[in-house]
C-alpha cells in the first residue's frame, strides 16, 4: 500500500483533525483526514490546509463567514475551503462532526494547486474526481438536507470514523478514503439538485430526483418511485428526461457506475464490495452494466486508470 503523507501520527483510540496514521496494521502510514466532534470550527492552519466537511447533528447557530451573519441549523452541511471557517455568534445546542480533508485524500495526484485550475499535469480520468470538490471552493457552501440525506451523510460519517478508529484489516485506509469518496459524491449530488417548485405536480416530480439523489445506490422500482411522489411512471420518467435528459433507470446506473469508477480508481477494495457499495447485489448485473458504460470490466478498468496496486 503506497503512503499517503501528512503531519504527524495520532493516537490510536483519539481521531482529531490531525491527520490519521497507521497503527498495527500498515503502521506508519498517513492519511490525509480526520474527525473531531465540536460546537464549533477548528480554525485554518495555512501549515496544515485542510478542506472540511461538517454535519450539523443537532442544534442551530448564528455563524459569521466573510463578513457575513447565516443561521444554520441541523440537519444541514457545511463545506468549508482551506482558509475559510465560520466564527459562531451565537448557538443553542449546537452539535456538528467535521472531516478536515486536504484534496489527496480524494486522489494522490491532487493539490491545492490542482484542484484550483492547474491541471494540465492531471490526467482526464483524474480531472473527473475534480468534480466531487467543486462545492468547496467556494468558501463556504451551505447545504439544507432532507431528513432521509442527514441520515446517509451520519451513517456514512460513522462508518468512516468507525473504519479509522478500528484500522482491524488490511483494507482500513482504502475503506476509510472510499466512505469519504461517498459523501463526497452524495454531497455533489445535493447541491445540483434544483429547488422542487412550491406547489402541484411539478413539485412531486421535483421531489423524485432529490429521492433518486439520496437513494441510487439502494434497490427500488420505478414504481416505487412514482408511488413516493404520488405521480405515475409515465410522468416520472417524463420529467426525469427532460431534467436530466435520460430515464430514471439510465440516470440511476448512470450514478451507480460514475461512484463506481471513482472506488476502482481510488481504491483497492475488492470489486465484490464495490458492487453492493453502489446498490447492486449481484456481480454479473453490475460486470454487465459497468462494460456497457465504460467499455471495460471492472478489473480492466481497475488496472488501466487505477494507481494502488
């Protein structure tokens, strides 16, 4: 396993935002991230930068960032850049879990540098991870979150912090960069949803592509999703082609494959735990799926753009 290299080690029973470093298994190697459950913000530390990734469990807050007052208050997410972090004004039961992040947790050939615009060194299949930390260059980024999406994001926070407190197999650091991999791409998803409209029908079908958002990676019917929403299939899928220009079955493998490709790329977890990480339960429909979309199988795919061996 290549290292992933920051700052200094940390104790084994105690994560903070230093960042995590191998114990028993793998010791001595560093991974970029780590947790700490607070009321409030760690400040920046241009010697150490880090981007964060912040649950509000519970509680609200009046918090001040760039000069300007917001309240905030769970469930919601806050994505912070390098040098930004929210000075809290006033709070009522305030509880909020951050990640702090520097961007190679997400992909070794990232920087700063190339995750503001340098990527002319960076291959294409490398720029694509780009994408998952666009919320979080600019400054601050608030993200409102329906109860079902609070709870994916709080899941997945746990069995990051979970994974890396435990470090119990070969597989820890790749397992804890894949969850935030997750949030990363769950988030990105949560913030290009558009606002349902106020009222009707078109708020319903608004509401199916949040829903499709928040769930591609379980198992569901087009059905399903109608009877959620209280449309028809014919409906839905009307609205989902004229959204997201595909069906609600082209978009939701469509989603599957792109979190798909980032885990083979990323990380060494075996495919058979990638196959249900993103909602499938049988290998042959995903090896199928997954050649349909990329031209590859998985392993292929694995050993063409992925850089752990």
């Amino acid at each position: 396993m290549p290292e992933i290299h920051l700052s200094q080690p940390v104790d084994a029973d105690v994560l903070t935002p230093h960042w995590l470093t191998g114990q028993v298994i793998h010791p001595g190697l560093r991974l970029a991230l780590g947790v700490e459950h607070a009321g409030a913000w760690r400040a920046a530390e241009p010697d150490e930068p880090r981007f964060a990734l912040s649950l509000i469990e519970a509680g609200s807050a009046l918090i001040e960032c760039a000069g300007v007052s917001t309240l905030v208050s769970a469930p919601m997410v806050v994505l912070l850049d390098e040098r930004t972090r929210p000075r809290v004004q006033q709070a009522q039961q305030l509880r909020c879990v951050t990640v702090y992040f520097h961007p190679l947790a997400v992909n070794a050939a990232f920087d700063l540098a190339t995750v503001r615009g340098e990527t002319a060194s960076l291959s294409d299949s490398t720029r694509r991870d780009l994408y998952l930390l666009g919320p979080f260059l600019a400054g601050a980024t608030l993200l409102a979150l329906s109860p079902a999406a609070a709870l994916r994001v709080r899941d997945g926070l746990r069995q990051l912090e979970r994974e890396a407190r435990t470090q119990d197999e070969w597989n820890w650091p790749c397992r804890t960069r894949a969850f935030l991999i997750e949030l990363l791409f769950v988030l990105r998803l949560q913030a290009e949803t558009p606002t349902p409209a106020l009222a009707g029908e078109a708020s319903r079908l608004d509401q199916a592509l949040l829903l499709v958002h928040e769930r591609f990676a379980s198992a569901f019917t087009l059905d399903d999703l109608a009877r959620w929403v209280g449309s028809n299939r014919t409906s839905v899928n009307r609205h989902f082609r004229e959204r997201v220009g595909q069906s609600v079955r082209s978009y939701v493998i469509a989603l599957r494959m792109a979190m798909a490709t980032r885990l083979l790329r990323e990380t060494a977890l075996p495919v058979a735990e990638i196959v249900g990480r993103v909602g499938y339960d049988n290998q042959s429909h995903f090896s199928r799926a997954f050649r349909a979309g990329t031209g590859m199988t998985p392993t292929q795919y694995r050993d063409t753009y992925g850089w752990l061996r």
